[in-house]
C-alpha cells in the first residue's frame, strides 16, 4: 500500500503539473495590448524564405504602434517556429488563437501549411493574412490572399513572351507540388487555346531542393534548338533555382536564346545566387524593389533601418504583408473592433495604395487586385521592368482556363456568401460552416 | 497479467497510473467543466496531449525493435506514416461531395490531376472496419517483406540501419510524386467525419485521446508481457549474442521478423491515431529526419525500458511545444545542447537517472548489452 | 482577364538648357567653314556629327508605335564636357568626315542620346545605327558587358571600369580617360533580350575583320545564330579574304545551310550531301523541315530525291547524335558520382573508419561552403584566387571544429556507436542554428569565376560543363589524396592501426586518443573540402547539410564500410545509375530505383560492395 501512496502522490504531482501547463496557461490575460500571430518558420527548409517575413511583420507591428497603435490600444506581435513541418503549422495556429488570443495570424508560405492551417481557422473562425503567389482554386472565408494568383502572375507574363518575345516553343518546368501543377495546368490550357501545338509544349517536373540539373537542363537544351523561339515558364521552388541556373549558364544557355521566366524567383533569391549568368532572365511579379517611387524608397529605406543591414532586399511577398497588415488595420478601425466576424466584413472593399503605384483594393473573393510587373535579371540582383500593366488587375480565385473551376466564383458578400459558389447550378459547395 | 510483476518496477507502475490518470482525466474535464473552468483543458491542449501520445506509442514500438531486439531501425516513421495514410484514406472518402469540386467518389486532388476514377489501391477505404485493418496490414506487410529479405541474408548492424533509411526515403519521394495518388506534397488533407461524427468537435476530440490513452496503455502492458515471455527473453538474447543463440538452435531470423513486424504494426496504429487529431498526413512524415527524432526520443527517455520510450517521447516533443512558442530563434540551441548532454551525462536516458536515484542496483533489462 | 497594353516607359527627356555660347560657337564656326569646302552633302553630315558629339542636340521623332510625349520634339540639350577630349573628338570626326562615312544610318535622332535615355525600343535603333560603323564597336562591346554609363551630370556616356570607390571612365568612342569618379555619379545603360540578341549580331559583323582570328570566329558564330540576307552578303564578301581554316569552314557552313533552299538542285543535293558529315544542329533543323509533312498530309518538299536523300543524312547524324548522348549521359553520371563520393568520402573515414555515425558530417560540409563565402568577401576581386585558397581554409575550419567535437563530445562515447548518433544529431542542429544566427537564414552568393563556367563546346551535340568537369577532377585529387595519406603517412598507419585494434594499437605504443582526434578531423577537413565544391553548384544556406547526408550515408554503406575504393565505387556507379535512368523514368523515379536497388543489393551482398575480411569485419 505503500508504494501506491506514492504512486498516487507522483500522479497528483503530475496531475497538477499538466494542469498547470496546458489548462492555465490559456485562462485570464489581461486585454490590454491587441495581439497579431506571425505564423512563419523559423528554422528547418522554409526559414530561408519566411524568416524575412517574420521581420517584416515585426517591423510593420513596431510602425504601427509608433503611430500610436490601433484602438488606442498597442500592438503586440506573437512569434512562433512552425519549423518548416506542415501538422505543426495548424497545431501552432491552434496555440495562436486559443492561447495567445491573437486577433489575426499573418503567416504561411507553401501551399501545404495554408491547407494544414485552413481547418483550424475556420473553426476557431480567426483570419489569415496569406502573403505569397499561389495557385488559386480556393477561397476560404477566413483567408485573406494577399498573394497573386495566377491571372495575376503567369497568364500575363505568358502574354508578355508570345507577343513582345514572339515565342512559339514552351518548356514548362515546375517542382512536383501543387502550385507548378495547377500553374501549368492552366498554362497549358491557355497556349493550347492560343493555337500552340502539344508538339511545342514540354512539361518537366523535378522533387523540390532537386540539386542535379545536367539531364533535364540538356532537354531543355535540345528542345529549344529546332529552330522555333523558345521559351521556359519556371515554376521551380526556392532551393532548386541556384543549380538549375547555374546548370543553364554553364551549359550556354544564355537569355537571349532561351529566356527563362521565373515566378518563384525574387529580389531574395536572387541575393544568393551568381547573378553574372542570369542576367536577361524574366521574372513575373507584383512588386520589384527596382521600382521608382516614393513610397516604395520609404519602405526599402525603413526595412534596411529596421533589420540594420544596407544591404539586405526587399520583395513580392514583404509588399503583399505590408498591404495585408495596412488593410487589417484600416479594416479593424472602420468596424471598431478586432472581432474577427466585422472585421472579414469590413475589410472588403478596403483599399490601400501599392508600393509600386496604383491602389490595391480587397475584392469580395478575398484576393486584392495588383500591378503586374516582368522584370529582367540585372547583374546587382535587381529586376528591370520591361512590362507592365497599364492598371492593377483583379485577383482571380477560380481560374477560368479550368473547365472545372470555370463556373465557380467566390464571393464574401451578401447574398452569395460563399467561396465555391457554382453559377450554374447556382450551388455553394465544399463550405465548413 | 502477472500483478506482482507489475509493481515491482515503481517507475513503470507510475508511468502506468500517469498515462491512465491522463487519459480518463483529461477528456473528462474537457467534456465536463464549461470554458471558464480552471480544470477544463482547451481543444489546444487535448488535441497536444493527444498527439504526444501517439508519438508515445511510436516512440514504444521502436524501443520494442531496437531496444530489445537491437535492431536500430532508421525508418520506423515510414510504418507509422504508411498507418497514418491508411487513416487518412479513410476519412478522404468520408468527404465524399462536400469537397471543393464536389464529387462523391474521387477526391480532389484527383479530380484536379484529370483522373476519371478511383485507383484500385483506394477501393474498400470508404468503410472503417477496412481501414483499420489497412493500418495495421499495410505496415505489417512492408515490414514483412522487408524483414524477411534483410533477416535471412543477415544483414545486421550499420547495414540495416541505413537500409531501413533508404526504405523510408524512396517512400517519401514516392509519395511525393502526384502521379502516386496520395495527394502529392499536400497529401491528404481537410477531413471533416469520422464514423459519422465531426472531426473538429469536443467531444471527438475527446475521444480520439481516450482511444489514443486506451491503445498506449494496452500496447505497454502487451509489450511488457511478451517481453517478459519466453519469446522476449529470445529476442533480448539475440540482442546480446546473436551467434550463440543461433548456435543454440534459434530460427534468429524468425524471431527478429517478429518483432518487427509487431513493432511496425504498433507504429501504424500509431500513425493512424495521429491523422485524425492533426489534420493532415502528407510525405514530409516519411522523411528520413523524422524517423531520426524517433530514435533521439528512445535514447533521450532510456532505450530497452518501454516507459523510457514514452517518457521521452512526450519530454521532447513538449519541450519542442514549449521552445518553439518562447524562444523561435533560438529553440535548436537549446534542443540540439540538450541531446549533447543527455548522451554525455545521461548514457541511460532520464529513466537511467531516475533508476539510479530510486534503485541503486542495476534492473535486469538495464544490463543491455551493446547493439551491433 | 483584363486587357493589357503594352505601356512604354520614357523618361522626360533633361530640359532644354542654355547654349554655352563662346567656346561651343567659336568651334561650331571653325567647323562650318572648313566644310562648306567638302560640298554640300558632306557638310549636312559633318553638321549633324557636330551637333551629335558636342551639341548633344536630340531631334526625336516620334516613334511609330510609342506615343513620345510632348517637348521631346526638337528638344536640344547642350553638353557641358570639357575641352580637350572635345578636341580629341574633333580630330576623330574629322578623319571620320574625310572617309565619308556617315556615322549615322539616317536622320532620325542622335544614337547616342536615345541610348542614353530612350526608351528600350528608341535604343533598339540607336544600336542599328551605331552598327554601322566599326568605330562605334568599343562602345556596342561596352553597352553589351553592362560597361557602359550615363554620366548623370555632364549628361553623356562613358565606359565604366569598377574600382574600390566608384568607376574610372573613359569616353566611349575616343578611348581618352575622363577620370574617376564616385558610384551614385553615373547610371548604368540597361538592356533587355532584344536588345542583347541585337548587339551580339551588331558586334559580329563589326568584327568579321578583327585581327585575331578567335575574335573573328566568334564573330562568325554570333552572325551564324540569325541569317538575314546582310549577314549573308558580308559572309560571302569575307570569305575571299579569310586565310583561317577553322573560320573558313564555319563560313561554309552557314553558306551551305542557304543552299538547301536554292533554286538550283545539283546545290542542294551537294549541300545535303555534305552536311551530312557536320555535327550541326543547324543542320538537322533544316533537313528535318525538308521532310515534314504539311496540315493535309502532303510533303513540304515536292522533290522526292531530296526528301529521300535528307532523310538518309538525318539518319547518319542521328545515328552519330546517340553516340553522343551516351558520351553526355556518361559524362553526366560520373559528375553527379563525382559530387557524391566528394560528399560520402569524409564520412567514409569518421563513420565508415572510426565507426561513428557521424550526423553532423552534413553540417561540416555546410561550414566548408561558407568559408568559400568567406574567403570570396575577403577577396572580392580575385574571385578566383578566393577560390582556390578556401581549399585549405575549408580543410582547417572544417578539421578544428571535427576535431572540437571529437574532444569535446565524442571521445567519451567510444564502443557505444549509437550514442554518437545522438550527440553529432545534437550537433547538427546546433551548427545549422549558428549559421542562421550569424550568416542569416538566406543563402548565400557564392560566384564562380571565369575559368569554371561555360562549356567546352565539342559540337552542337556535345558540351561538357567546366564546373562539373573540375569537380571532377578535384573529386580524384581528393581521393588519391587521401588514400596516400592513409597509405604512407605514420598517421596513416597509425589510424588503421587504431581501426582494426585499438587496444592492440594502445599496447603497441600508438597514442590512440590523439590519433582518434587526427582521424575525425581528418574526415570532417575532407567534409569541409568537399563544402567548397557542392558552394560551386548548389545553395550556400543552412540546409546545406542535410541534403546531402542520407545520400552520403547510402554511398558509404553501399560500397562496404571501411573501405575508401568502395566508396569511390559506389559513388559513381550510383551516379552513373542515376543518370542513365533519368531520361527513362524521370529525375524522381529513378531515384526511387536506385534507393530500391541499394536495398535489394544489401541482401546480396550484407557488406557492402567490398565488404571487409578478416577480424575487423565481425566487431
């Protein structure tokens, strides 16, 4: 009997310890200070582009608050490590909400941590600030998709190379994940409706962090040599870039012959790589630091203030955050509350300027509307624009190149109130509320 | 169930009483006290306590291979990640139409890649009863396979570890392609029922870790029962002196396939109460990485003890939780000096040093001998 | 969709500035005089070269297409630059004037001006103009290099040099010094695609007549790229002239790809005969049109000789174009080999040696590529040399922390092999995190200098990348390195000494402690060494490491533990799988097979392709 006495004691002591840990931790704080989640990793593979994020969401936080905060209330950043691991993203958005209390989480970066993410959102019905260019086919009533979708970043840049560069071969090339897939798949479609032969696409997916590029850059090679313009649509990912571009430089493949048009590759990327060989390559974006404006001076000049390097690069996804967290803010005061319910209603409609001129407005499908911007590499890593937009176009959730995705709109507003709303059967689907 | 065997070890009994005093407990003051309640525990805290426990029972499973059979396998994380897909197949075809393309029979993944059917590996994952025998067949089956080849060319020691690394790697650039119809790198995702009940509730949240609790405490007390049999006394024998059990007359090979196959099956019941309680299952579990960490557990809790095994299994994973909420930039140091240490100074793990407090002589299943 | 249109970029041309009257008009009259003596014609042109170099008068038209925007019409902006290199210029034009040949193609604008500040279609023609005359050919080579700047303050162009603290400048045309000046001062002239593919052929047919006949091949090559009938007709014109084989082949062959299409068929068929010899993809491009077959079904080609007589040359170059391919393949797997057992062979000594799963070998390679970053920020205008030198500096760093760890760590966990796997896992994360915190979680750029990038060309068919080719070699370098180290060194001997007995290698005198430190640093320097190398072809970044080690692991155990030739093996034998498989299965596939086979080969052979005898094999 004695030794389960103690057996008991060690249960209770355990009993209270884990109460102590989970149970407290989440029960009265004190409302004084209006908390914001930055939901980006810090270690493991994505660090390398969301640690950027991270400081910039710090740094829009610290502005604000300098501005005197929001509500007459300040601002409080909460930081977490989802480390690069897809289930820890929601269970780290799950601690987010329902422990810290945060009134809205900024955060994610690949396709696969937003959908983690998604469920635990809309249960808890907070509201995520989704920064990066992604492939559409979605809009959740809790996700605010600062990003581009792919109206807003391939089918303009594809435009750009059929007409200014009269390309008629197509190389598709694009890490196996979801965003080249979709991206590629509405390409596709879209060359195949502009007359382009099957002959004169090739479509190419590698692993992601692919390090050997020698075969396929080859093809590529071969491929573009019968004698037609050709051109590579890269939707290749973070880390596999510096050998793939390395591997088309050494092999001569110059812009020139074959331009690559990259939609992954920023300012960020472009810091650490070689640029001597890249320079002529495209890329399609919504932002390029390179752009002269004011407003854009100020926010390069207070990023490099902030993170004390002169060095260090802005980019698409840091714009799409500042514009995020501005229309948070501009939204939480028009509804006079941080309750995530008026807070998704009142930010439609919200417009906040665009760093790089034009006015990014938040439409009902919950996708903002921008510039569109090519660029070419130049050797100081920076984008020249060779193309734009004349004016900012709307984010479009439900490509209309699909033949499945073409009917469905997404819509927050009265009376369609959902974001897979089928014009013809005049349905919603696939909603969790 | 020998109940005086059971008592002798404290530290076992109190780890028993621990994981069934939180397994009763935790979903109880869930379901019971309202929100406000200083004794009510959040879905946050539910479901992480939950996932700690499956980590738990993989964590035990491996000590089951490695610790007592001294088989240090590096890809204990593909059974659990191929139990965790078995289970998340199912509740892939419980969506049916309130998918994002709305179609009854294909997920949509597939209906995203232009497939018209249903592949023949998904065939029978609609109903439960066939899942759950998936999960554990599925792993069960690998392992069988695996084990049989590897154990009969004896191959042994370093050789099989890295094996075992390689299986676990092609798994996961396999499940990776899309072409697999696993769901690619998104893998399977946005469940919404199990058996008919909503996945996000309370009250199946609360269940699902009274089911995770109930499966650990019964796969502890099984493993702790068949290592005190006969057929464990075996398997630590070879463990020690696998030539002189050979020698004895022991079929060795068919003892170790046992064993893992049996350890694989655990790991993908596992994987399959993990699914449901995190919400997604993708590739990123069958990474070489991550089967790693599970061995770092078992060393960090005290490998060849089975409670060691969960003992570590949620120290390290809470301390994960824990660091990666207060220090963001700088958990690693801290994670990464903590193993430093635990080997330098703790060569049997914390239950090592819990054992030396409480127990100055050496237990009989501490005197492990050295692994190949 | 939303309609997009293609919005031009120009920029407000600088204001119409005040005439500096005196020095400018005293030589505008000068001028004027001794021209009225050439007649009229060459007079208009000497005025407009006058207005061109000192006057910077910009008459722009507008361009059809671009709406230019008002006040750029007959805007003038006078140059404000000194006198003596006016002077220079004058003596240039002069004899330019003498020559009669008129710099400028037409009336339109002043070339250089719309260079400096038109819009990248204006400078699309002031580059047309500029072709036309080879004194111009310094200033087209600048624009093409990014050596070319606008002087923000004088409003001209001068070619750029980069020094320590700014640009050193020399005109673009006269090649006179104009001194140096500060960064901000001056602004890079931008190009795009269009512009570059413009440029080369402009560059080409300038020098078709350059003294040194690699320059002139070159030349030939770039003009080779787009045929038009000019390029042709320059060709044609050079040949008669050229002495140089080589250029005059490549001359032919360009000549010989028209006459597939001539009129007259005894050519054709003496083309196609003859260029089913040539390694050209030209070549195949233009046979394989004569054999295509039109929207209804008939031949493109209605004479059936030379559809029938392409079709056996495209047969015969193809036959030599698999030949080639497999040379390639070949080449391609023994590099991606090469790069596996430069990242296995360290481990080869600390785990496959010394029998420490060592989990931090990845993160030691890491720390050999960030000295090469290092080194290169050290260094940053000898790119090359940097290079070199983080060889050794690689070694060093990479051995002093291997040895670090084995003092501090790993030495207390001998004879308990696991153990270590979970201290140098430790380890690893440590140093992963204490990059991110001092380098930054980014990569890092590491250049690679001149000498290792291109290819050697061998034909259109076959190129072999000179990065992949070094690495190559340093990879067998390393190698032989090592083994003689192990081989005839003491402490070569002494570490296979430790390794097969160690209590028996303590009685016989050896100190094994301080060998156990030489050997694991050994192994970790190596690891750095090899850091250098992947710096070369792959990210620079905290992740470095852990991309490479379950492959390094598999090479390892694949060619037998303990034994370097079985690592140097399995190295390129699994490349050479990789790679031979890739274009059958595709780069994931075939991954997944070679990580299969490896499994299935271990149940052949439980050891490893060279599996270890005698008593060391059975601890």
């Amino acid at each position: 009997m004695k030794r389960l006495s103690i057996s008991f004691r060690k249960l209770a002591t355990a009993a209270a310890l884990s109460t102590a840990l989970f149970g407290a931790a989440g029960s009265a704080q004190a409302e004084d200070t209006i908390k914001v989640g930055v939901l980006h990793s810090l270690s493991g593979t994505m660090a390398i582009s969301e640690t950027t994020l991270k400081d910039t969401m710090l740094m829009l936080i610290d502005e604000q608050n300098k501005k005197g905060g929001l509500l007459g209330k300040k601002l409080e950043a909460v930081v977490v490590d989802p480390a690069s691991n897809w289930p820890l993203f929601a269970e780290k958005a799950r601690e987010l909400i329902t422990k810290d209390k945060v009134s809205a989480i900024f955060g994610c970066w690949t396709s696969v941590s937003r959908k983690s993410v998604l469920p635990v959102i809309e249960e808890l019905n907070n509201i995520l600030f989704y920064p990066v260019q992604y492939e559409g086919e979605e809009s959740s009533k809790n996700v605010f998709y600062t990003g581009a979708a792919p109206n807003q970043q391939a089918i303009p840049a594809v435009d750009y190379l059929m007409n200014d560069l009269k390309v008629q071969r197509w190389v598709l090339a694009g890490t196996d994940y979801v965003y080249p897939r979709t991206t590629n798949k509405i390409l596709e479609a879209y060359l195949k409706a502009k007359g382009v032969k099957p002959a004169d696409i090739m479509i190419n997916y590698t692993p992601f962090g692919h390090s050997d590029w020698q075969s396929i850059v080859a093809d590529i090679k071969k491929f573009g040599s019968a004698g037609k313009k050709t051109a590579v649509v890269s939707t290749i990912n973070g880390d596999a870039n510096v050998p793939f571009y390395k591997e088309l430089g050494n092999q001569g493949i110059k812009a020139e012959d074959i331009p690559v048009v990259a939609f992954s590759v920023g300012e960020e990327e472009l810091s650490g790589m070689d640029t001597k060989p890249l320079v002529g390559h495209l890329a399609a974006w919504n932002y390029f630091m390179s752009v002269d404006t004011t407003k854009n001076a100020a926010f390069i000049q207070q990023w490099k203030d902030y993170i004390k390097n002169p060095k260090r690069v802005t980019n698409d996804p840091m714009e799409a955050h500042y514009i995020g967290f501005n229309m948070w803010v501009k939204a939480v005061e028009k509804a006079g509350t941080t309750d995530p319910d008026a807070v998704q209603k009142a930010i439609i409609g919200v417009e906040f300027p665009n760093l790089t001129g034009g006015t990014a407005k938040m439409l009902p499908n919950h996708h903002i509307s921008k510039p569109v911007l090519i660029g070419e590499i130049q050797e100081d890593g920076q984008f020249a624009t060779v193309w734009q937009t004349n004016k900012v176009v709307d984010g479009d959730a439900w490509s209309d190149f699909l033949p499945d995705s073409k009917p469905i709109i997404a819509d927050w507003t009265a009376p369609i109130n959902c974001g897979n709303y089928n014009t013809k059967t005049k349905k919603c689907s696939g909603q969790n509320y | 169930m020998n109940l005086q065997n059971l008592t002798q070890d404290k530290t076992y009994a109190s780890v028993l009483l621990a994981l069934a005093s939180v397994t009763i407990l935790i979903p109880f003051c869930n379901l019971i006290f309202p929100e406000d309640s200083a004794l009510h525990f959040s879905a946050y805290s539910v479901s992480l306590i939950g996932k700690y426990l499956t980590f738990a029972l993989l964590g035990l499973s491996l000590d089951m291979v490695w610790g007592y059979a001294g088989i240090l396998v590096l890809g204990q994380g593909a059974f659990f990640a191929l139990g965790g897909y078995a289970m998340g197949m199912y509740l892939m075809r419980q969506i049916g139409t309130r998918g994002v393309y709305g179609n009854a029979e294909l997920p949509d993944f597939m209906v995203f890649l232009n497939w018209t059917e249903l592949p023949w590996y998904w065939y029978g994952f609609e109903n439960f009863g066939f899942s759950m025998l998936m999960v554990l067949l599925a792993p069960g089956l690998l392992a069988f396979v695996f084990g049989w080849l590897a154990f009969r060319s004896r191959v042994t020691g370093v050789y099989l570890s890295i094996i075992t690394q390689a299986l676990t790697y092609a798994l996961l650039l396999a499940f990776f392609r899309n072409e697999m119809g696993f769901g690619g790198n998104n893998g399977l995702t946005d469940f919404k029922d199990i058996l008919g009940f909503n996945i996000q509730s309370e009250a199946v949240r609360s269940v699902l870790l009274l089911m995770t609790g109930l499966s650990l405490i019964g796969a502890l007390l099984l493993c702790r029962w068949i290592v005190n049999s006969k057929l464990g006394r075996v398997v630590t024998a070879i463990r020690d002196q696998e030539s002189r059990v050979r020698f004895l007359g022991y079929r060795v090979e068919l003892f170790k396939l046992w064993v893992f196959v049996f350890a694989a099956m655990l790991a993908g019941l596992a994987g399959a109460l993990y699914v449901p309680q995190v919400g997604i299952i993708n590739p990123s579990e069958f990474s070489p990485l991550n089967s790693l960490e599970i061995v770092i557990w078992v060393a960090v809790g005290g490998r060849g003890t089975l409670y060691g095994a969960i003992i570590g299994a949620v120290l390290v994973n809470y301390a994960k939780t824990v660091l990666t909420g207060l220090m963001p930039d700088a958990w690693l140091f801290c994670l990464g000096g903590a193993f430093i240490l635990v080997t330098l100074l703790m060569p049997d793990g914390i239950v090592g040093l819990l054992r030396r407090r409480i127990k100055p002589k050496p237990t009989l299943n501490a005197t492990g001998g050295q692994p190949a | 969709m939303q309609s997009q249109r293609f919005r031009t970029r120009l920029k407000t041309p600088p204001g119409l500035r005040p005439a500096d009257r005196s020095p400018k008009n005293s030589l505008l009259s000068m001028m004027t005089t001794t021209s009225t003596q050439t007649g009229i014609e060459t007079r208009g042109v000497f005025k407009r070269l006058f207005e061109l170099v000192f006057l910077n008068t910009v008459r722009r038209e507008p361009v059809a297409g671009l709406s230019a925007q008002p006040g750029s019409n007959g805007t003038s902006a006078v140059d404000r630059s000194g006198w003596l290199i006016r002077i220079g210029l004058v003596l240039l034009i002069a004899a330019a004037a003498m020559a009669a040949r008129p710099v400028l193609a037409d009336e339109t604008g002043n070339p250089l001006d719309l260079l400096r500040q038109g819009s990248m279609s204006e400078r699309e023609q002031a580059v047309e103009q500029l072709a036309a005359d080879s004194a111009n050919l310094k200033l087209l080579q600048a624009l093409q290099d990014g050596k070319l700047f606008e002087l923000k303050a004088e409003a001209k162009l001068a070619i750029g040099l980069e020094t320590q603290t700014g640009y050193s400048l020399t005109d673009p045309i006269s090649g006179a010094s104009l001194g140096e000046v500060e960064r901000g001062a001056v602004g890079k002239i931008n190009l795009n695609n269009k512009l570059r593919t413009l440029l080369r052929k402009a560059i080409g047919q300038l020098q078709l007549n350059h003294a040194d006949p690699a320059v002139r091949l070159g030349a030939v090559q770039a003009m080779a790229k787009n045929v038009d009938d000019k390029a042709l007709a320059l060709l044609k014109d050079h040949l008669d002239h050229e002495a140089d084989a080589e250029i005059v082949a490549a001359i032919r062959s360009v000549l010989l790809l028209q006459d597939i299409n001539s009129p007259d068929k005894s050519q054709r068929v003496n083309a196609i005969t003859t260029l089913k010899e040539f390694d050209s993809q030209d070549a195949v491009n233009k046979l394989q049109a004569l054999t295509e077959k039109d929207a209804d079904g008939n031949f493109v080609e209605a004479d059936s000789d030379i559809r029938n007589l392409a079709e056996a040359a495209l047969i015969k170059i193809r036959g030599r174009m698999q030949a080639y391919a497999a040379i390639e393949t070949v080449f391609f797997g023994l590099s991606l080999g090469a790069v596996l057992v430069l990242a296995a062979i360290g481990l080869a000594i600390t785990f496959g040696v010394m029998g420490i799963i060592n989990m931090a070998h990845g993160e030691l390679m890491m720390l050999g590529a960030y000295t090469t970053y290092v080194m290169q920020q050290l260094l940053p205008n000898n790119l090359g040399t940097a290079l070199i030198l983080s060889i050794p500096m690689a070694f060093l760093v990479a051995a002093l922390v291997g040895i670090a760890i084995e003092r501090g760590i790993i030495r207390f966990l001998y004879g308990r092999p696991l153990e270590t796997l979970l201290a140098t896992f430790g380890v690893s994360l440590f140093l992963q995190q204490a990059v991110r915190s001092i380098f930054s979680p980014l990569n890092r750029s590491v250049a690679t200098p001149d000498w290792m990038s291109g290819s050697w060309q061998i034909n259109d068919f076959l190129s072999l990348t000179w990065n992949r080719f070094y690495i190559l070699i340093f990879c067998l370098l390393v190698f032989t390195a090592l083994l003689q180290i192990l081989k005839r060194t003491k402490l070569g001997l002494e570490v296979r000494a430790v390794a097969q007995n160690r209590g028996m290698a303590r009685a016989m005198g050896i100190p094994t402690s301080r060998v156990d430190a030489m050997t694991f640093g050994l192994g970790s320097g190596i690891a750095g060494v090899a850091g250098v190398a992947l710096s070369q072809i792959t990210n620079v970044g905290p992740n470095l490491g852990q991309a490479y080690i379950v492959d390094s692991f598999m090479v390892v155990v694949f060619g037998g533990v303990g034994n370097l030739f079985g690592t140097l093996v399995a190295g390129f034998s699994l490349g050479i799988a990789n790679k031979v498989l890739e274009p059958y299965a595709g780069a994931v596939l075939a991954k997944i097979l070679v990580l299969v086979f490896i499994i299935l080969f271990i149940q052949k052979k439980p050891r490893g392709l060279f599996p270890q005898k005698g008593r060391a094999a059975e601890s």
